[in-house]
C-alpha cells in the first residue's frame, strides 16, 4: 500500500497490482478503482504529475469521481 496522493480534500492509496482506494476528506467517504478504471485512473495520475498539475487541478478530477465514494471512510 503507497500513498500516492495527499491534499486537504482527497487521499489516494495505491495497492500496487490490484487497485486505488480514493477518499473524499469533505465528506469521509471513499471508494476503491480497479480493473480498466484503475489503469484509466493511474494513466491520468502518471501525466498530472508529468506535467506538475497543480493541487487544485489534481482535487477537480478526483471531484468527478464523488458519486461513487459511498463508503464510509474509517479512519484508526
């Protein structure tokens, strides 16, 4: 498990080989990418950080992905 995105609105784990776990900090839910759209998702990440895509830039994408974040997040 890598963190690989930190900001005060979202929280990006990746578990190398089997997915992306993405957390909505505003509203504690989360949900978890895998199969085609965690490799569409790692596609985006590799080029935002090609291109030093700002923090804001980074949190409006994530942003698109709220409606599936129906799990509550737990945090220990």
């Amino acid at each position: 498990m890598n963190v690989i995105y930190n900001s005060p609105s979202y929280h990006v784990v990746e578990f190398p080989g089997h997915g992306f776990e993405v957390i909505a900090k505003h509203a504690a839910k989360g949900t978890y990418l895998s199969g085609e759209a965690a490799a569409r998702f790692k596609e985006y990440l590799t080029q935002a950080a090609a291109q030093d895509a700002s923090i804001e830039t980074v949190d409006e994408y994530l942003g698109n992905y709220d409606d599936l974040m129906t799990q509550p997040a737990i945090y220990h």
